[in-house]
DNA sequence: CAGTGGTCTAGACCACCCC
DNA sequence: GGGTGGTCTAGACCACTGG
C-alpha cells in the first residue's frame, strides 16, 4: 500500500489543480457549462479558496474558462480567430473593414503617440474611436490618431464630433495614396474605459496591436487596438489562419 | 481641511497602488534599479502583502518590472521589438533567420498539431526545437514540426539527433519552392520546459505564435513558438516595428 | 547564512447578478 | 435576499540566491 507516487519533485499545489481541472475540462465539462462555485471547489480539493483561485485564473489566462461576478465560473469555446494582416496598404475605413467607428474628437494624443506621429507634443489630432465585433461579442477597441496634416480637405463646419465626424475623418484620409504599415503586438492589461467596453475587469489581459500607417513618407494615420486576450487569437497572413487550439501541456513533445 | 478628495467610486487599493508605484518608477527610479523588498513595500503603503502583489505582479506583466526570487524586483528596461513576420514566403532557417536550433527528433506529434499537418495520429514527424536571442537574452523557444513528406531526400543515416540533424532537415526542407505561411498570435503560459528555457517560472505570461508553412498545396511545416510575453514587442510588416511605448493608464485620451 | 520572492491558509467583507 | 466572483488581511512556510 501506501502511495504509489512518489513527490520527488514537488509541484505547487495551484499548478497540480490547474493540469486536474483542465483534464476534467475536456473530458466532463461541454462548452458553456456552470462549474461548481469557488467555495464548493476549493472544499472538495482540499485547499484554499485562494490557491484554487491561482488555478482558475490561468485557466481563464489560457481561454478555458470564464468568469463572471454575480454569474459564476463557464467552460469557455474555443478562441475566435480574428484577422489582423490581411490586406496590406489598405487604409482603415476601407471595404471589409471589420471595424466600427462609434465616435471622434479632437484633442491632443498622449505624448508616446505624438511622438510616433511627428506632431508637435501639444497639438490637437483627429482621434477616432472604434469597436470591433465578431460573432455577436465585442473582441476589440481601437483608438486611430490623425494628424490634421493627413486630412488637409476637412471642414470645420462638419459635426465636430461624433460617428459622422468619424466617418468624414475616414472618407479624407482615403484621399491619400497608402504606402505602407508596419505593426507591432505585446501583452498590455486594460484600462478602465477599454475594460467596459470589452465587458471585462480593468487589468485584465490584453493584446495591444500598434499599427502604423504611412503615405507621403509620412506617419499617416496611427492605430492602438486592444483586442480581449482571453477569446482572441490574431491571425495574419494569407489565409484564415491556423487553427492549432492551444493546450499548454501538451503543445509539444 | 478634512479630505480633499472624495472616494466617489471605490477603486480597487491594487489598482490604485499600481498607478501610483508607476509613477514613481517613472520619476524616480532607474532601469535596472532594485525596488524596496514586497513586506517594506507593503508596509509603507499600509497594505498586506498579497495586495502590494497584485500591484507588482500587473506591473510585470506590463513588462515595467522584472521579479526573480531569491533576489528582489528590478526596474525593466522597454520591452525589446523582435521581428515575427519580415519575410514573406521564407523557409525557417534561411539566411538571415535569427533562430538556433538546438535538437531535432523524430517523434509522434500532439494531436492538434497533427490534424494541421494532416498527418496520421500516429505519424512520426521530423521535430526540431530551436530557440532565439536578442540582446544577449533568450526571448523564445520553438518547436518546429515538419512531416517526413515536406523532407523526402533525408536518409536515415545520418545522425539520429541533434543540432546537425536538425540542420540536415532543415537543408532538405529548403529545396521544396515555399508557397505562403499563414500566422496567428495568441496568450497562452509557459510550460515548464519553456518556462526553464526562457528564466521564467511555469505558468507566466508567453506570446504563442504558430506558424503554417505551405508548398506545393500542403502543409509543408508548422512553427509553435513562444515568446516571453513580458519582454517582447513582437513586430510584423514593412519595417522595424511601431515605437510606442505601452503605458497603459495613458495610451489615450 | 540571511534575505528575497513564491506559495498557501482561513478567514472577512464587498460588488454584482438574478430571482 | 441569496449566491457568485473580486478584494483584502495577517499571518506561515518554502525555494532560491548570494555573500
């Protein structure tokens, strides 16, 4: 008798709960199913609410799981593959432009994108707010900066603000002959305004897409998109993207 | 007197303590500089130390501060832009590739990764792990998976395993004309080999990109690689990659 | 060895959702 | 109101690093 496993090597417990749970995942729990609450769960693995709460957090890290306050704890489906790249020197706005423009102002960007822009530090830029749905969910908003020099054929008579001041933005900028752009992805937490949007916690994972757009030899337009970390994954490329669904312990080997 | 500023709407102290410790590591620290251990910290907020956590660990995964255990928590320089997607339509390994190969074997692949490859379950495929450095540090690992069709020159002689192994496929792999590659970006953990591999511990934040290779209408490789979600700004397009610096409180408005 | 961050506990209260 | 997840506390011990 007596254990047939040797510790040799000890694992924390809230790692050990996350590889138990995630099995019991695939095999017993379907797709938007309820699990027992937080409390019920701890008590019957034997361990504090908050060590079985690392557990779940990763699980929600990993696109398993959410979470919901007042709701309780969901099997989550599979991460939507959201297309990023695909059409390159395309201008935002353009045809099959998955984005919705909800408002625009003018004001001065934060210094980082200023600087970015080539504008001078306290000079007002055309800032245009956008959401982005797939399937039925808010996955994404997007903040796009443009330099008035981008959209010398603007009227100040127009809304000044807006969805329609959006869309006369837009309808300037593509005036211009796009050149190029170029991107960048990191891992960001969300602010406060982009958490509601995105009906999720402030802080919680994000991926931030930075794109630069470039005519004239200039910095034309630029984006900062926050896309939900926990349902998206970003495809570029030439196709739909690849469809490898992400299961940490055992991608390889 | 009395206080100034009414707490209208509770924050979080976590988030709250977060802001104001970013502030003081962009007035008054250093990169590289070593912060107060978390208890003095802790006390000096007046706040319990799984909360002053909570500030610290959010910080990290933004890529401000770096936390290794045993011996204390430093300022992080800018997270490093590593180039993803420059060349279209290149072979992994080519010139230029900023990858090293490490081992290749041949071995039955996961399940997921095998359905992509179109590979039977049970097929062994050529398996090569690769890792990459920038600035003197290893920002991500790899695992390359390409199917004894996409190599059929190869001859069982030559070495079993190994880096030389690995390149010998890598030579074969070559001679095929690359067709395209789609890509997708998503959050994921790191397992614990990754975790060693990268100076992380299991579980911590990794950007996973997998990458499809195709020639001659099938796929001909698939790249999984990971990348330190707290280091890298994983850049895509025509250049060098956006230059903004991710601040998240104030990236807009 | 002393000091650091990492894990874990057993509680408490709060914000939110739905009935 | 009753139940959920989110925040917070004040401790304890462990694993790792470095002198």
């Amino acid at each position: 008798m007596g254990t047939t496993q040797l510790d040799s090597v000890q694992e924390p417990k809230y790692w050990h709960l996350k590889t138990v749970l995630s099995e019991a995942l695939d095999s017993e729990f379907s797709v938007g199913e309820i699990l027992p609450n937080e409390r019920d769960l701890a008590a019957r693995f034997g361990v504090a609410r908050a060590t079985l709460r690392q557990a779940l957090e990763q699980l929600e890290l990993e696109g398993r799981l959410q979470r919901r306050r007042g709701v309780g704890t969901t099997v989550a489906p599979p991460r939507v593959g959201v297309a990023v790249g695909g059409e390159q020197h395309a201008w935002p706005g353009g045809p099959g432009d998955a984005w919705q423009a909800t408002d625009c102002v003018q004001q001065v960007p934060p210094a980082a994108v200023a600087a970015a822009l080539e504008t001078g530090a306290d000079e007002p830029v055309h800032t245009v707010r956008r959401a982005r749905t797939s399937g039925g969910q808010r996955v994404a908003t997007e903040l796009l900066y443009i330099p008035a020099d981008s959209v010398p054929g603007l009227t100040a008579i127009d809304a000044p603000s807006g969805p329609a001041r959006a869309r006369t933005v837009l309808r300037e900028l593509h005036r211009l002959e796009p050149e190029g752009q170029d991107r960048a992805v990191e891992l960001g937490s969300a602010r406060a305004d982009d958490a509601r949007e995105l009906d999720r916690l402030p802080g919680s994972p994000v991926l931030v897409v930075t794109t630069r757009f470039t005519a004239e030899g200039r910095t034309a337009a630029l984006s900062v998109a926050t896309y939900r970390a926990d349902t998206c994954r970003l495809t570029f490329g030439d196709t739909a993207g690849v469809e490898i669904h992400h299961d940490p312990e055992r991608r390889a080997s």
